[in-house]
C-alpha cells in the first residue's frame, strides 16, 4: 500500500476501531465478497470474540494489501456507515464521530 495511504488507515485507526465495531462483521462480508480478503483471512478476523479486536485484525491485514484494497475498504465504509469514516480516509476533514452535527426527530 503506498506510503500515503497507510498514514491515513494508522492516523484514523482508534476512530476505526471505536466506530466499525458495531458491524465489522458486514464490513468484512462485503470486502471478501469484492476479493480484497481471502476467505482465510475472513475466518482469521472472525475467529475474535471481541468486535474491536476483530476491526483491529481486519486493519492490520489491509495495512499489507494494495492500493486498491485501500480504496474497496473506504468504499464499503460508503456503504455501511458511519458516514464520518470515508471523510476521514479521504483526508478531506479533520472530523470525529463527536463533531458530526446531530439530528433530532421533531415529530
């Protein structure tokens, strides 16, 4: 993976972590679905218990893929939310989970 990129998955990682937890699972079904994990890799992430643990394992195996892998991940975090994540790979904005603006049904 080029140098630029694995700077943005190591300066985002805890935010990762923190915010993929509640649906790594969906996360790594669609990154083995686009091939950008081995179905060996999937049951090596899956094998945790803990939800964290297994973003962790899933980011210390895309810091070792190509440029492309890269790009799938940031495009399934499109897909599969927080919308924050993408903008975050992206470089674009400085934000955190906490920053983004709040909504309230006022039904």
């Amino acid at each position: 993976m080029h140098k630029a990129l694995l700077q943005k998955l190591r300066l985002h990682r805890l935010d990762l972590v923190v915010n993929l937890s509640y649906n790594i699972d969906t996360v790594v079904d669609y990154l083995c679905r686009d091939d950008v994990i081995a179905r060996d890799e999937k049951d090596s992430i899956i094998s945790h218990e803990r939800q964290e643990d297994r973003v962790t394992c899933l980011l210390d195996i895309l810091e070792n893929k190509d440029d492309d892998a890269f790009y799938v991940f940031r495009d399934t975090l499109v897909k599969t939310g927080p919308p924050h994540l993408p903008i975050l790979l992206d470089g674009k904005a400085e934000v955190s989970s906490d920053q983004l603006p709040q909504t309230t049904d006022s039904n």
